[in-house]
C-alpha cells in the first residue's frame, strides 16, 4: 500500500485527474473564501500557504458557508482557453 499523502496537503491540493471548481452550497457562487495561514519563506521571499483550514465563506452570502467541490467538464475548459479576440 502506497498512498501516504499528507492529510493537510490533501485539503487544498487537487490532484484529480479533472479540474475542479470550489462554489458555495447554498447559492452556487464562485466567490468564495477560505480561511488559511501563511507563512514567511526566508529562500523564495515571500509567503507560502502553510494550513488551510475548513472554514468557508461566501462573498455573495456575506456569510461562512459550506464549500462543494465542482468538476470542470474539459469542453469548458476548451471553450475558455480558445477564445479570439474580436478584430
Ligand atoms: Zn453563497
């Protein structure tokens, strides 16, 4: 059995095969929060996600709210990236 991955690391790091998309549970809004720490890295000068926590918030709500995971179909992801600028 091999699949020692860090608890933490396994909260804010998606690493499904699709892409996903974090929205609220109660409205469906993308502008969503999360409440997190940094930290300050002496090498990359500058500061780097140390924990995450499972508190959200809903900028839409004004509110702390549940957060749901949304899968990405890859046609969307197609549709946003090949978009021509008109003239
Ligand atoms: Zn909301």
């Amino acid at each position: 059995m091999k699949t020692e991955i860090e608890p933490d690391k396994r909260k804010w790091d998606h690493n499904g095969e699709k892409p996903i998309r974090i929205a609220c549970s109660k409205c469906g809004s993308f502008d969503v929060r999360r409440d997190a720490y940094v930290e300050w890295d002496i090498e990359k000068q500058k500061w780097v996600l140390a924990t995450v926590f499972d508190d959200g918030a809903c900028m839409d709500c004004e509110d702390s709210a549940s957060l749901i995971e949304i899968q990405i179909e890859d046609a969307e992801i197609q549709e946003s990236s090949d978009e021509h600028e008109p003239g």
